[in-house]
C-alpha cells in the first residue's frame, strides 16, 4: 500500500479541480461545489479505511483484545 495510495489521492484531486474549473466557467458554481464535496468525501473514506486497517495492525501486533 505505499505509493499507488497518494496517486489516487492525487488523480482524485486533479479530476475534481479540472471539473471545478469547467463547471465554474459555465456558471454552475453550486454543483462545482457538490463535485468538491464528493471528492474530499471519497478521499476521506480512503484514509479512514487506511487508518482502520492501521488499528487492526496495531492490535495484531501487541496482542491486545
């Protein structure tokens, strides 16, 4: 799990800036934001399940519960 997760991280962020850009210059700034929205809830989902794994990790390695 090294690299390829910034990438995605990345990709994430350039599509959704790129969709930003083109809905703010057609005046659909509201649905620019929501395209926002849904991209830093995506990428948030990401590292969440990232850092669940961690926990488990961590439990699995001091034998706790």
């Amino acid at each position: 799990m090294g690299v390829e997760i910034i990438f995605k991280i990345a990709a994430i962020g350039i599509l959704t800036t790129v969709i930003n850009q083109i809905l703010s210059h057609a005046g659909k700034s509201e649905i620019a934001t929501l395209t926002n929205l849904a991209g830093l809830v995506i990428v948030l989902a990401m590292v969440l399940s990232m850092i669940g794994e961690l926990f488990e990790n961590v439990k699995l390695l001091f034998n706790l519960f």
